[in-house]
C-alpha cells in the first residue's frame, strides 16, 4: 500500500497536498493487550450482567444451601444461570462496543491515519466497563476525514444495534403492574418506542416492558450512540457538525452546551456530560481544511449521523423511583 497525499486549500486558495505515510503495523505486544483489555472487559460485563439479571432467585436457593460469604458470592458467580444472563448482556454489547470502535478504526486506515485498535476499558461496577476508545495519533486535517472518521463508529454501532434490539425486545417480558418501589425506569429513545410497540402494541394502553438482558445491551449501545454524537469538541458529534458548519459551529456550540445544562435538571447526567465537553473543549479545535468546501458525496453521512442521534437520544435515560 503506497503512500497517500491529502489536498487542503490554504486560507490565501493556494492548494497545499501534504503526504500521509503508510501506517506503522501493530507490534505483538501491542496486540496482546488490546487482546487482554477485551477479554478482561468481557469477564467484567459477563459478571455484573449475571448479577444484575439473575441473581435474586439463585442466590436464596444457595443460601437455603448454607453458602455464605465469599463461598456464596463465587457460586453465585459461576452458576449457569447467573452465566447464561451474564451473557445475554455482555456478548451484544461487547458487539456493539467493538462495531463502534472499528468503524473509527477502518475509517482511519482508509484516509492513512495512524491510529491504534480499540481499548476496552474493565471495571467491576456500574454495567462492567466504562467503554471504550481508540488513540488517532495523526492530526484531522479535511472535512472528509472529519465526517469519515466521526461518524463511521455511531453508524457501525447502531447497524449492529438494530438487530440487536429487535431480539432483546422480542425476548422480553410485558407487565401490567409495576413493584411498588425500589426500581429503574429507562427513558425510550424514539427507536426503542416505535419498536417495542410494533412488537408488542399492548405498551400503548399503559403496560410495561421487563428487558431481557439483551435488550438493555441495546438500550445501552443507543445511549452511548447519543453520546457520542453530541456536537461538541472532539467527540463524534463534534466532528461531524464542525465538519458540516464550519466556522458556524463556533456560534452554536456554546448555546447547545446552555441546552445540555437545562437538560440536567431533568437528568444529572448531563452535567456530568456538559462538564466533559468543557474539559475537552466546547468548540471543535481548528482543522486546516477548514475553508474546503464540504464533499457533496458526504452529505448524506452527515444527514444519516444526525436522524440516528435523534432515534438515540431520550431527555432522561434513567430514572429512579423510590
């Protein structure tokens, strides 16, 4: 594969081409701990899934059995019911997960940006991982390379959500009456809505959907597709709408991150997610291709990136009834 030379127009309209080498390869060790980080993150979501999904009834029939304590929690742990859940939840979203990331990833490799694969990130609460990401270490440097890379994961990841979706939702439980308390209610994205009440058209008369732990792994692999598509700095959003306004996106970056805030009264997480686009930054950093006019052939992409953050997108995920 030879190299590859990128046209940017200067802001005086000379016309500048810049060489992008080859890629290096990925060393072994580099592939084994992305290798490791994966089956680490797999083992995480696999557990917390198990737990979440299935643990209340196994736990009184081992306790009933005198386990205690640590003995309880590792046959808890390694039962195959708790496995089978844990499963249900962790092999859909590792999917999604890693469909997201390699989306960014293969976009990288076909515009020549050095970039590394992904790295799943473990921890042992919450849904079992906190993500994951890829490191670009070349710089974006035209608005094709901007819209490619931004959007080539939420896509990637929300194809592979749509089946996902459809079987969880196909597998789950509809309800009548809700326990009394001590519960979580999700917000439904428009797609999650439509979908579910296709399926199961007794939701419109005010029953309720039981989600099958497949199911919440497509709730979640929606979630992250809305985040990551929110317009601001670097996030996948933020390329894409610097990409399609340009200068623009400067004007309406800031009055957005206004709406993120107001949406936090609804849900707390939005500030969380108002104070990373701070840390990163609000506006998108400056490209050099800033002045190219935008691809005609890429404008579906950007029409596409936003109609699928609007199908993600809900006010208010999660809520918490006492």
């Amino acid at each position: 594969m030879a190299d590859q030379h990128v046209e940017i127009l200067a802001p005086d309209g000379a016309l500048l081409r810049v060489l992008r080498p080859q890629p290096p390869r990925h060393s072994p060790g580099r592939l084994l701990l992305h290798l490791a980080l994966f089956l680490a993150t797999l083992a995480t979501t696999s557990t917390v899934g198990g737990l979440m999904f299935a643990s209340s009834e196994v736990e009184l029939r081992l306790a009933s059995k005198g386990f205690s304590g640590f003995s309880l929690f590792w046959r808890l742990i390694t039962d195959r019911e708790v496995l089978t859940a844990g499963l249900a939840f962790s092999l859909p979203l590792m999917a999604i997960l890693l469909a997201h990331e390699m989306g960014h990833y293969v976009a990288c490799r076909r515009h020549y940006l050095d970039a590394t694969l992904p790295f799943f990130i473990p921890v042992p609460f919450g849904i079992g991982t906190m993500g994951a990401f890829i490191r670009i270490r070349s710089p974006l440097m035209t608005k094709r390379e901007l819209v490619d890379v931004g959007a080539s994961g939420p896509i990637a990841g929300f194809v592979l959500t749509l089946p996902v979706l459809v079987w969880g939702i196909l597998q789950s439980q509809v309800v009548h009456e809700l326990p009394k308390g001590g519960y979580l209610v999700f917000g439904e994205p428009i797609l999650f809505k439509l979908l579910s009440r296709m399926i199961y058209p007794e939701l419109a008369q005010g029953a309720d959907l039981l989600l099958h732990p497949t199911a919440y792994a497509a709730w979640i692999g929606l979630l992250v597709t809305a985040l990551n598509l929110l317009p601001f700095g670097q996030l996948d959003g933020g390329h894409i709408t610097y990409a399609a306004l340009g200068r623009i996106h400067r004007l309406v970056a800031w009055p957005l991150l206004v709406v993120l805030v107001l949406l936090g009264f609804k849900w707390t997480g939005w500030w969380v997610w108002a104070m990373v686009a701070l840390v990163m930054g609000v506006r998108h950093p400056w490209v050099p291709g800033e002045d190219d006019p935008f691809p005609e052939d890429r404008r579906w992409v950007v029409v596409a990136s936003w109609v699928i953050f609007l199908l993600s997108f809900t006010p208010e995920p999660i809520k918490v009834v006492p």
